[in-house]
C-alpha cells in the first residue's frame, strides 16, 4: 500500500496536470483525432463521449485545478466521543486505498476521475476502452510526468490494458490489492463488473429518467425542461420518458407543442396507445421499452391517470437515477420527490443538473444508482470510508 502523500504534494501534482495538459492540449487533440478515425462503431453517444476538443481540454485543465483549491478529503473528523474511562475517541474519513475504474470511450475520465481518486489519496488502476487507448496512454503519461517531477510515485496511477478476457481473471483474481471498483459506462459492462468482481463495486451509469407533466404545470417549464433533457443523448441524466397527467387542461394543444418541438430537435417521438392514437404517432408494442434507457435521438410520451401512478410507474420502470416533476402544487410536488425512489428528484428543473459539478461537488467520479455507500453525484468527499482513531493512557477493558 502506498504511503500516503501530503495534501501539498496531492495539490501540487494536480497543478502540474493542469500545466502539461496546457502545453500537450495539441498532441492530445491530434492523437484522439488516430481514436476518433479508428472507432467503427455505429453508437453515435459512444463516438461523442470519444472526441476530445479544445473545450474538452479545457474541461480537462480546469478539473484538476478546481481539485487542487478544494478541502483534503481525508482526515476529516466526523464524530468525537470522550469515554468515561479518559479515552479519546474520533472517528475520521481515510482513503480506501486502490480504487479500479473500468469505463468506455471517455478520455476525459482519465483526467477527472483519476484526480479525484488520487485526491482523496487512493491509488489509481485506470481501465479504459479499447476505442480511446491512444488517447488515454498519452494523458496517463502525463500523470506519470507530473507525479515524478513532484517527487512521487507514478505507481499513484496505472494503466491496465488488458482486453476482455484479462479483466475478467483480473476481476476474479487480483494481481494486486484492489479495495474498491467503479464501472462507468452501458449496463453490459457494469454487469460483466458485479458478476466477476471479488470487492466493493459502486454502480454507476443507468439513466432513463422521467419527466411527469402534472395537471397543474406551467406550459412552457414542462417544454423547456424536456427539450433541456434531450438536449446531450449520449448523458446519464437525459430524459426518455414523458408522462402527461389525463386531465392536464388543453392536453392536446400542449402535446402538439412538445411533438412539433421534439421533431424539430430531429428527436424521433413514441407514444402509448393514447397518445399515439391521438396524435398519429408510432405506438409501442411492448410495455418493455418503459424499462429501456435510450441514449438516442428518442423520446417516449404517454398518459397517466395521477400523481400516484405517476409514483408507481417510475418506481417500476427507471433506473434510479434522476425524475422531475412539472406543477405548480407545492404539495403535489412533496408527495412526488418524497416517493419517487431516484437518486434526484426535481420539481420544475431539468434532470440535466444530476452532476458533481453541478450540485456543488466539484465534479464527479460517476453518479451512483446504489444506495451504499453514496447515492448520486460520487464527489471527492465520497471516495473515502473511515477509520476510528482511540487515544489512551492504559485503559483496558
């Protein structure tokens, strides 16, 4: 286990990434392009999570400097406690220790997750995608650069490039201590991760998130914060499915609006048997695609009788993650977001805002779907269990 490193030096390494992720923001931008002409797959979210451009870089820079401005995560007193017999107790956050990140296409997470992870002071095994392997070895590289030119160990961050097969016996069998796994990406690799893997894993990643358009909703929040949803496809906190309350007063005039708009964004437009019926659209033939994330151009309208349903329906079909609800009633808004069992839950906003970085974390290692140990945004205050540190003079039991 590798000692762990001051917070000076834990700051100063992130600055230095900053630094050479400046001066290699060209080198970087070229060899993704290699990725980029390589990748020959059809998942157009998948292509886009792969680009790095200039405003990626930036994204890049400014995540490891905002890490390095924020509190150490470790160390942090939670609980002191003075036992009768003099005893002093505490209770503080420590760092996990070796923290494995198994993700896809994203050459960003290189950069963002690795810096939170070693913030919080856990050593690093990075396993990306086969798509971005050009792209993640040179910023890995620059990890190694900037940790050695602050007097650190470059084995604070390793890369595994290992294919299927490799991952799957290093899952089962570590060749190394490994006290934590974070999958992010598609539900067929975090599945591959839960069946094989011998430690802790954090479930990050399932979307297909609701929007319910109560009877009492403001027209033009309910538009703006739907076409808000679909706004990036390839996003975990994009929206699937709309649920527009039967008794919605001009029901029909503000479907017609939200068709015409989603048709404008080129977004292709399904509907339940009411809907589709009602407004000549392509009906579902499964009450299976309720269940289904999309991660496309494609949006899944239907009809539901009240709040109540509304509760039921998502609690069945979501993944968990994020819902919000259009209404004008305070009260109605309570019932929902305390029922409603997603990660987030909005009243009048856009499921958009379920990110570190947006709720004030400073960005984020994934979002968690799981109720242990951290449900949501993962932040650099997450990536840490916790230790009991017992001061005493002799006492005995």
């Amino acid at each position: 286990m590798n000692t762990l490193l001051s917070i000076e030096t834990r700051n100063a390494v992130l600055l230095k990434m900053a630094v050479l992720l400046e001066q290699e923001r060209q080198a970087i931008i070229e060899i993704n392009k290699v990725d980029l002409e390589s990748y020959d797959g059809d998942d157009i979210s998948m292509y886009d999570r792969l680009k790095v451009d200039d405003s990626k870089v930036d994204e890049m820079i400014n995540a490891v400097t905002h890490l390095a401005s924020q509190e150490d995560p470790v160390g942090v007193e939670r609980f002191s406690f003075k036992h009768d017999n003099g005893m002093q107790v505490y209770n503080k956050t420590a760092s996990f220790g070796t923290v494995l990140i198994i993700y896809e296409s994203r050459p960003d997470v290189t950069v963002e997750a690795a810096g939170i992870a070693f913030k919080s002071g856990n050593k690093i095994l990075l396993k990306g995608g086969k798509e971005s392997l050009r792209s993640n070895l040179k910023i890995v590289e620059l990890w190694h650069q900037a940790l050695k030119e602050e007097g650190a160990s470059t084995d604070w961050v390793e890369y595994l490039q290992y294919n299927r097969t490799e991952t799957q016996a290093f899952l089962e069998k570590p060749t190394q201590r490994v006290d934590l796994i974070v999958p992010r990406g598609g539900e067929r690799l975090i599945a591959f991760v839960k069946q094989h893997a011998t430690c802790p894993v954090i479930i990050s990643g399932r979307g297909n998130n609701f929007v319910y358009v109560h009877k009492e909703a403001d027209f033009d929040v309910a538009l703006d914060v739907i076409m808000n949803g679909k706004s990036k496809i390839s996003a975990c906190n994009a929206v699937d499915k709309v649920l527009i309350d039967e008794n919605l007063p001009n029901k029909d005039g503000f479907v017609q609006d939200l068709i015409s708009k989603l048709k404008a964004s080129k977004i292709e437009v399904l509907g339940d048997a009411n809907i589709s019926k009602a407004h000549n659209l392509e009906s579902i033939t499964s009450d299976d695609i309720w269940y289904e994330e999309f991660l496309d151009y494609k949006i899944l309208i239907g009809e539901i009788a009240s709040n109540q349903d509304t509760i039921a329906m998502i609690n069945k079909y979501s993944g968990g993650h994020s819902s919000s609800i259009i209404t004008t009633n305070e009260s109605e808004a309570k019932t929902f977001m305390e029922n409603v069992d997603t990660a987030a839950v909005y009243h009048n906003a856009s499921t958009r805002f379920t990110d570190g970085g947006q709720l004030g974390l400073g960005g984020e290692l994934a979002i968690s779907t799981d109720k242990l140990h951290q449900r949501g945004p993962i932040g650099l205050q997450h990536l840490v269990t916790n230790k009991w540190y017992v001061h005493g003079n002799g006492q005995i039991r």
